[in-house]
C-alpha cells in the first residue's frame, strides 16, 4: 500500500494489544493508522488507551443486541464507516460473524500455538495454566484469519516460546505476550504488503 494501512482493532479489556499496535506505529516501526477501537465492554481499560491515542472509540456490547448478527453488523458497520483496510482483533472475547466483505480482512491473535490450547475459553490466564498442567516444552502466539469460529482460520505466522520449568502462568504471560509484541506487526507488514495468499486452510507468504 502507498498509504499507511487502515486498522480497526476490536477489544474486551486492558488493550494491552492496541497499544502495543500504537506504540509500534508511533515509533516507525508499523506503517499504519489506528482509525478505530470497537470494544464490547463498557468498562474496558483498552478504552481509555484509544481516547488517549485520540481514536475514535465505540463500544457494542454483546448483550445489548438482539442476535450475533446484530452485535456483528454493528461492529463491521463502524470499521466501514471508518473505511478500514483491516480489522485486528486483540483480546477480544466475543465471536463474531465476518461479512463477505471483511473475508481475509480480519486478524486476531491467540497466545499458544493453535490448534493445542485454542477454542472457546481459553483466553488468557487459562490458556498458560493448561499449558503448565499440560507439562509441554513449548508454547507461543499464533497470528490467524478469523473466520467464524473461535480461534480458527488459517494461520499466517507462529512464534515459539519455550516453556521453563519455574515458569508461572504470570511469568510464561508475559514472555508469551513479548513475542506477540513482535509477531501482531509482523503479520500486519505481510498483509500491507500484499504477500499473503489463502491457500484452503494455508497461508502462503510471497517473497
């Protein structure tokens, strides 16, 4: 693209993702735009980092719609109405139904290496305590297209981080979320730069 990239980027809590998109871009690192914040929580912390970044904000919340459609067309509403190129989904816990438009469009971010601790439920703190209970060696994030399932879609990129044997779920959190700081922008260039094909269930990355 010649122009910076378009993000909406959908939120539930702290927007520890969001400012991690914002911070990259305000250091020359992503060169792209956050032009809207949706969050499905009211009382979402992530809000108050979108008003300080000075993105508009707007808040859909689950049970305030009628049906999933409902909740879902109201949030796609807001990234046309901003005229969004991509939509980035950072700790946000609600399943949404994609449009035909937004196919391919939408990004999210899991914090394990899907498909082992992925679906519904696992988010966060749960995804590293099964991980420890589960006594595996490694973990790490994995950046997909969302499609219309929890944690499902192809997958464009993994990042591996090895699993320690004093790690904590707060310990293991947190360099889990280090590699994530790296790989959300990784994954955004890719798409900016028109090197991602869907293949089926693959994703292939042109030179």
């Amino acid at each position: 693209m010649s122009q910076p990239i378009r993000l909406a980027v959908l939120i539930s809590g702290g927007g520890t993702t969001l400012q991690n998109l914002l911070d990259r871009i305000n250091g020359d690192q992503l060169d792209a735009k956050v032009v809207a914040v949706v969050s499905s929580s009211a009382s979402a912390g992530g809000l108050d980092r979108a008003r300080n970044a000075r993105v508009p904000a707007t808040i859909v919340e689950r049970k305030a719609c009628a049906s999933r459609d409902e909740f879902s067309t109201r949030i796609f509403d807001v990234c046309r109405a901003e005229a969004a190129d991509l939509v980035c989904m950072g700790g946000f816990l609600q399943l949404v139904q994609v449009p035909h438009d937004f196919s391919n469009r939408v990004l999210n971010i899991h914090p394990a290496l899907i498909p082992a601790f992925s679906g519904k439920g696992f988010h966060g703190h749960f995804v590293h305590q099964a991980v420890l209970e589960a006594g595996v060696k490694v973990t790490g994030c994995t950046v997909h297209f969302a499609d219309n399932e929890y944690d499902h879609g192809p997958i464009i990129l993994q990042h591996v981080v090895p699993v320690e044997d004093d790690d904590t779920p707060e310990s293991l959190a947190a360099r889990v979320f280090a590699a994530e700081c790296a790989a959300y922008p990784e994954a955004i260039r890719l798409f900016a730069a028109g090197r991602l094909r869907v293949d089926g269930r693959r994703v292939r990355i042109s030179n």
